[in-house]
C-alpha cells in the first residue's frame, strides 16, 4: 500500500484519468474530491461491503433452492 501525505488542495493522479484531490480537512475527517471517467463504478468501503454481504445472501439462497429442487427431482 503507497501513503501518502496531502495537504488542502493537492492532488494525487491515477494513471491518465483518475484525479484524487483533498478538498477539506477538519475534526479528523478528509473530504476528497474525484475526477475520473463516468464508467468507472466508485464506491465507498462501506457501501461496498453491505453489497459484497447481499450477494453472498442472494447467493445462498439460490443455492438452497437449487438444492431444494434438485432433491424433489432426485426422489421421483
């Protein structure tokens, strides 16, 4: 992992499109601003983490019907 040290106002680039700047810095909480192409899917740690949670439920789930259904095919 790059640490890195910014001040207000000072950037950080990511290959050719990706621009990180920190916008604010106050009571231990860093605002950054992001400029990269549209396409690109950006989520915060958190947010990423509660999705990666439903997928795995949803995958579960489909997993123990196709279980439930595989064992209903198998008895007849």
């Amino acid at each position: 992992m790059l640490v890195l040290g910014r001040k207000i106002g000072e950037e950080v680039h990511l290959g050719k499109d990706i621009v990180l700047k920190v916008i604010n810095i106050s009571q231990g909480v860093v605002k950054i601003g992001i400029d990269a192409p549209k396409e690109l899917l950006i989520l915060r740690g958190e947010l990423k983490q509660k999705i990666e949670a439903k997928n795995k439920e949803a995958n579960i789930k489909v997993a123990l019907k196709e279980i439930k259904d595989l064992s209903k095919l198998l008895k007849k």
